[in-house]
C-alpha cells in the first residue's frame, strides 16, 4: 500500500499549522502536558513517539533516539518546527526547566 505522505516532513506539516510568532503548531494528538505525538513504526511495530523529536531528527538526518533531550527555545511544547528545537544535554535541559523554560 502506497504510503499517504512523501516523507516525514510532508507528515509533520500536514499535522501542524503556523501560526503569527513563527511557531509551527501540532494539531494532532498531544500529551496531557501539550507535546505533540504522532504514531510512527518502529522494527516493524507502531509505537507513539513525540513528534517534535521526530521533527528534528529528520531535519538533522539522523535517528530520533541520537538525541539527548530537545529543548523548545520558543518555549511552546506544541511546536514542531525544527528551527525552534535544539538538542540539549540532561543538565542544560534540568536548568532550563529549573529557569522557567528561559531561552538559550
């Protein structure tokens, strides 16, 4: 069965809108504390990730679980836009969150 979108940033941004700061905001499924989450398969299984993972991990080209944590620095966890994400270490991302979510 042919698949719905070309790749996974057609999926990403067909699953999000932008918004007027710039934002590009999931409108799919979310956690009860708003990060985004899409179904992707996973070894042959369907397994819910976090999407804006997902987000930056294709737009890095490389494998979701590489990343350490991703940090927002628009600070809106409904945000998939990769431009808006970093990956962070378990320390900076501690801090960060310690600072109210601040911007690098």
């Amino acid at each position: 069965m042919p698949h719905k979108y070309a790749n996974m940033r057609e999926r990403i941004n067909a699953n999000a809108i932008r918004v007027s700061c710039g934002c590009l905001i999931w409108i799919s499924k979310t956690t009860p504390g708003g990060y985004p989450q899409m179904c992707v398969r996973v070894k042959g299984k369907v397994k819910t990730k976090l999407a804006h993972r997902i987000s930056l991990a294709d737009h890095l080209g490389i494998k979701p679980y590489r990343l350490n944590y991703v940090h927002h620095i628009c600070n809106n966890p409904a945000c998939v836009d990769p431009l808006h994400l970093v990956s962070i270490t378990q320390r900076k991302n501690l801090l960060e969150r310690r600072n109210n979510h601040g911007a690098f």
